[in-house]
C-alpha cells in the first residue's frame, strides 16, 4: 500500500554538486548525509553516473543530493557521462559547485557552468575546497565572489573529506538555507481551491494502470494534502459515483477525478459542483497551467499529417489501455485521422530536438520535480513548439476545458 506519510523523491529539494574530477564532490557529500553515501577515490572517474540520495537535512527538509560526475570528463565514456550531469543540472534546485584550490590551472569548466546555473536563475553555492593547504584559496574565493554579482559568496571550506567537519557541515548547510526560494515548498497540489471544512469527493477509476491493492502517486499525495488541509475526504470509483452522491447530505465543493473519467464525471454531477482532475492540478503544481492551456488550443490546428509527442515520466511496462500510449492517441486519431503520428518516450528520454512536432503532451509529472518538469516546458517554448498535459488535453478533447475549475 502506498505510504501516506513519506516524502515522495519529486517533492524533494534537489541539491546537486557539481565540479571537476577529484575537487572533493563525493567526500562534501559524504559530510553533508553523515554516511559513506559517495565513493571516495584518488582514481579519476570513481562517480560513473549521477547518484541520487534522499535524506533529511535539518533545517533544509526533505531532499535528493545529486552526485554528478567530473565535468571534464574525458574517459571514453565521457560524452554519456556528461549528458547524465546535463540531465542532472536540470533536475537541480539549488547547486554546489566545487571548485578545487589545489588545482593548478584555469576554472573555465567550472565557470562555464557557473553562467549556465545564473542564466537558468538556479541558485548556487561555489564551494572552495582547500584540503587543508594554503595555496592562495582566499585570492580564489574573492574572484568567484565577483562572478556571482552579489548573489551570494563563495564560501571556504577547510576540508570537505574531514578537517573541521562539524563546523563544515554546519556552514554549508547554513549557506544552503539562505539560497532556498523563499516560497519553496509552500504550494499546494489543490491550490486555492478548497478550504478547511470543505466535502471532496475524489473519483478514482481503479483501471490495470493503478497497481492491484495500491493507489497511484498523485491520487495518495492529494489525499495526504487534503487531510493536512482538514478537508472530509470521499473516496469512490467511476462506476459508484451516482450511488455515492445518493448517499452524501450536500454536494461536494469539489469533485476530483481521473482525466479519462472526466465527461462522465461531468455528466452526473452534481450542478454546483466544481470539477478538475488529478492532470489537471499537477499541470499547475509541477508545470505551467497557462501555458498547457495555451497548448491545448493548438490542438484543433492538427491534421492527418500532424505529429505528436506524449512525453509521460513513468517507465512502466505498456499497458492495454495506457493513457498515454493508447488512450490519448484514440482521441487524437478518431478526430484528425489515422495518418497522425503520435511517438511516446518515458522517463527521462525527452528529446532535445522538438522542432519536427506539432504538439507536445506531457504526463502530470508526479514522478519528477517541479525544476524538470519546467526545463521540458522551456524546450518547448524556446522553440515555439505548442506543449500541454494529459489532463488539460483531454478536457479540450471532451469539449469541457472551460467548464473545469484550475
């Protein structure tokens, strides 16, 4: 059974450390989660790919430290190395980025990602690891401090794999406080649309996509969230929704359900009602709900020969009546024509060249971060390339997007 009370990894702060080949990423990270987390090693290349660890970091909360490998990696694997750290990079909430002062040459790699972290607005620590020497450190810290224009400074740190540990530990995380987004972690999934006291009734098709005896992730994190929020909670399937409402003294303020459920749903409501489905309040809490919004109107711009990108983040084994694989594309192709191409990536396969498709449809999103979920939406926008979600697509399809509450 799904655990209520457990933060889901996409919930998470996403640190992500960033630096050259032996600066001392896998010992800071060692340090910060108080565990051999990272292995430690002089042989360069020791981090092959990114590791993501979830812990609890006082007084940061929940969070996913991200382990990269070096960024001037020039092993024969290095090409896919660093494609794993640019996906890294863009799962990032806040960054470290290490730089070593025992390293005798330029730090144009490390400022080279420095520009990129400042241009996509990511706050960053630059760390600057001395590993107990004197070799003109501070000089090194003042010139990153400038290249940060007031941000924030370069903080030193003595020795990351274990001179001043505690001290260390504490000083970072400090400096990691103080860059974290004010408002983060204050959404909710439901938004401005409930109040406590409030009856929310959420409609639930238990198809083969939700696994036997489990909920599926948005519908446990909704539930959770509507409890916190001291809502009474009604919980049925499609097939009972007319014997539940039977049953209920008033209508619900709130009706949340399925996308795939929603004419249905919408047919047998109650009038006063307000509907929206679990896509639909993802759309806004891990997206761009105008832009999704926008997106959909696209929607009635595509023909036979038109090209379509689902992009869900699931990488579950297809299924016989997936939303995404299947559903979706039977709604797109019984109005445009079976000539339109519809292709499906999972997970984090998102291709960098989006210009070939008419329209993208993205998942919810439950399973990624906010801070990716908007990177893919950047994609899309950079290159005018109209993207929504399932939810808000299928309202458009069903002819209700302006009937629902988002």
């Amino acid at each position: 059974m799904a655990e209520l009370n457990s933060t889901p990894n996409a919930n998470r702060l996403h640190i992500g450390i960033f630096g050259r080949t032996n600066s001392g990423k896998s010992s800071l990270i060692n340090l910060l989660t108080g565990q051999k987390t990272s292995i430690v090693s002089e042989v360069a290349g020791t981090t092959t790919d990114p590791v993501y660890k979830a812990m609890e970091i006082s007084p940061l909360g929940a969070c996913v430290i991200i382990d990269t490998p070096g960024i001037e990696d020039n092993s024969s694997l290095g090409a896919q190395r660093l494609e794993k750290t640019k996906l890294a990079m863009e799962k990032t909430d806040v960054a470290i980025l290490v730089f070593a002062a025992n390293f005798q040459g330029n730090f144009e790699e490390e400022y080279k990602l420095l520009e990129i972290f400042q241009k996509e607005k990511v706050p960053v620590l630059c760390l600057v690891n001395s590993f107990g020497k004197i070799l003109g450190e501070d000089k090194l810290k003042d010139t990153i401090s400038e290249r940060l224009h007031g941000d924030s400074d370069a903080l030193l740190v003595a020795d990351c794999s274990g001179a001043g540990g505690a001290d260390n530990r504490s000083n970072i995380i400090g400096a990691l406080s103080k860059l974290m987004p004010e408002d983060y972690d204050e959404e909710f999934i439901t938004g401005s649309l409930v109040r406590e006291d409030d009856l929310v009734l959420l409609v639930m098709p238990q198809d083969i996509q939700a696994p036997k005896r489990r909920l599926i992730l948005p519908q446990v994190q909704t539930i959770r969230e509507l409890l916190d929020r001291k809502c009474t909670v009604v919980s049925t399937t499609t097939d009972k929704l007319e014997f539940t409402l039977s049953r209920l003294n008033e209508a619900p303020q709130l009706i949340i359900t399925d996308s795939q459920a929603f004419k249905y749903v919408y047919e047998h409501k109650p009038k006063e009602s307000r509907l929206t489905s679990f896509s639909v309040l993802f759309a806004a809490y891990k997206g761009d709900l105008k832009y999704y919004v926008e997106g959909a109107r696209f929607i009635d711009s595509l023909n036979e020969k038109s090209r379509v990108l689902i992009a869900e983040c699931c990488t579950h084994a297809p299924l016989t009546e997936d939303i995404g694989r299947v559903k979706i594309p039977r709604l797109l192709r019984k109005r445009f024509g079976e000539g339109l191409q519809v292709d499906v990536v999972s997970g984090t396969d998102f291709p960098d060249e989006l210009t070939k498709y008419d329209l993208v449809i993205q998942c919810g999103g439950c399973m990624f971060n906010r801070r990716y979920i908007l990177s893919r939406i950047d994609k899309a926008r950079m290159v005018s390339v109209p993207m929504t979600n399932y939810g808000v697509a299928i309202a458009h399809l069903t002819g209700i997007l302006d009937k629902i509450v988002m």
